[in-house]
C-alpha cells in the first residue's frame, strides 16, 4: 500500500473515532480543546472501548486488506503456511527423526499443533508491531490506544478461521473422527486469545520504549514455539528442567487441550485451568502496563 493510500484510510479512521471523554478534556476560553494524558496506573476502560466498537471493527478491516492487497494467492496463505510446515515437519521429525504422535496421523497432530501457535505467534507479532505501524493514526487524534493492539489480534482471528477449515479435510483423509469434545474449542481457543491479547499488548507498549524489540520477538516466537509441545507429544513429568520449562508455558496447556478436543480424546482440564489463569494474570499485567505506557506514545513514537 502506498503512503497516500495510508495517509487517506488514516483520514478515514479518524473520522470515524467519536468525541474523547469529558474527563479527559479542558477548554479554554479561546475555543480551543486540550486532551491531557492520565498519569499513574489506569485500569482498562471497557465503556470507553465499547464506544469506539465501530473504528475497532475497522481498524481490524484494514489490517487484513493490508495484510492480502496485491497478493496472489491472497487469503489461501493462512492456509498454506501451516499445512507447508506440517508438511517439512512430518518429513524431518516424523521420517527422519522417528517422532511419535500415539494414536493420531502425525499430519492431524501437527497440524492441530501449528493450528493454535501460528495464530499465537501471528496475532504476537502484528501486536507487538501495531503502534509503532500506527504512528501517523496515533498522533493525529484520540481514541483508546488498546483498539490498535486489540485490532491486531483481531485479524490473526479471520487468518485462523480459514486455516480452520483444513481440520476437516485432513480429519475426514486420515479417518479421525470428532466427537463432544469438539465443543469445547470455542472456550479453549477464546484462552489462547486472551492470552496472545495480553502478551500483544505488552510487547506493543515495550516496543514503542525499546525499537531492540522489533529483533526480539521474532527470536522469542522461535525459541516459544520449540518449547510448546506443537510437533511433538509432550513428556511424561519426571522432573528436570524440560519439565519445569514445559509446565511454566501457558501454551502448553492450551495446545494439548486444543488437540485432545479436537480430535476427541481425553481434555488435560488441569493443564488448561493453569493455562487459563496464567493467560488472565498475563492479559491483567499486559494492558495495565500498556495503560501506563500510553500517555508517552505520541511523544516518543
């Protein structure tokens, strides 16, 4: 997209943004209206969020027309970009490295692995990148600074949907059938999304700091994703480093569950309540933090 392009769909999004709130706001008697930062530490404004739905729904909009302008293949790449790592993952761990996957077709299983972690690691990376990407939106006008982060999961979502219907296919291939546990995808996966919301918004505020982040998260996702078990059956627990590394991961929970329900075997619920409360305190500490953070990004960004 060009600059002008970007410079108009800014225009157009900020006009769709209502008026800040009273208690932000301090007129003069010349006419003239000052929009003054808070400080100390904000809890997050659901009302204020709520208000502002409508340039949410479009900054998510923009995002993926972004994210698939000028593409060939255009949304398909949601789909491909896991199914090709299944594909060098079953050739290397499955052939050539001999990793089991118990019952299920190494396909289905790695492929029910990437599924959750490549919309975690897509929806962390447009997060941690979304302010600094939003510098001219940001400094133009006023609305709540989380839409932008929040935005950013947000069209991981529409990526993950697609990618999601390939579950079916390689499912109905390999002859595993769902089953009740199928129901619980919805509230697993709304754990991972809270979780990715809240480690986005903490690595967006960082970023806007400390420009050493934009190299750091990328490194981090490759180091996470090898430390989840995505490719690979978790270990049984016998102590040890690899144990305790596993067990702090909230995302090793989450896949588990993610697979076991999937594919209708047993739900690890324990692993998943750890999971789930790690990724509120996570989500709690991430946009508190960024609320600390905000009121410097027009000056710094």
């Amino acid at each position: 997209m060009s600059a002008g392009t970007d410079y108009l769909t800014d225009l157009s999004l900020a006009r769709l943004a209502p008026e800040p709130p009273a208690a932000r706001l301090a007129t003069t008697a010349g006419g003239f209206t000052w929009i003054e930062p808070v400080s100390g530490w904000q809890p997050v404004n659901i009302r204020e969020l709520w208000q502002y739905r409508e340039l949410l729904y479009f900054l998510v909009w923009r995002d993926v027309k972004v994210r698939y302008k000028q593409t060939a293949l255009g949304a398909a790449w949601a789909i491909l970009q896991p199914l090709m790592m299944m594909a060098v993952f079953s050739i290397f761990f499955k052939r050539m490295a001999g990793v089991t996957s118990g019952e299920l077709p190494y396909a289905v299983f790695c492929y029910l692995g990437l599924l959750p972690w490549t919309f975690f690691s897509t929806a962390i990376s447009g997060a941690g990148n979304s302010i600094v990407g939003s510098e001219r939106l940001i400094t133009k006008i006023y609305f709540p600074r989380l839409a932008v982060p929040f935005a950013a999961v947000g069209a991981a979502v529409v990526d993950f949907l697609f990618a999601l219907s390939l579950v079916v296919i390689l499912m109905f291939w390999y002859g595993v059938h769902p089953g009740l546990g199928g129901l619980a995808l919805p509230v697993i996966f709304a754990v991972i999304l809270l979780l990715a919301v809240g480690v986005g918004t903490l690595l967006a505020a960082l970023n806007v700091s400390y420009r050493d982040f934009r190299y750091v998260i990328p490194f981090m996702l490759q180091v996470w994703m090898f430390a989840t078990p995505t490719i690979y059956m978790q270990p049984k627990p016998h102590g040890g480093a690899l144990h305790v590394l596993l067990t702090l991961n909230p995302m090793t929970g989450l896949v588990a569950a993610f697979r076991a329900a999937a594919t209708n075997s047993p739900i690890p619920y324990g692993q998943l309540a750890v999971s789930a409360a790690a990724a509120l305190v996570i989500l709690c500490v991430g946009c508190l933090m960024f609320r600390r953070a905000e009121r410097r990004f027009a000056d710094i960004i």
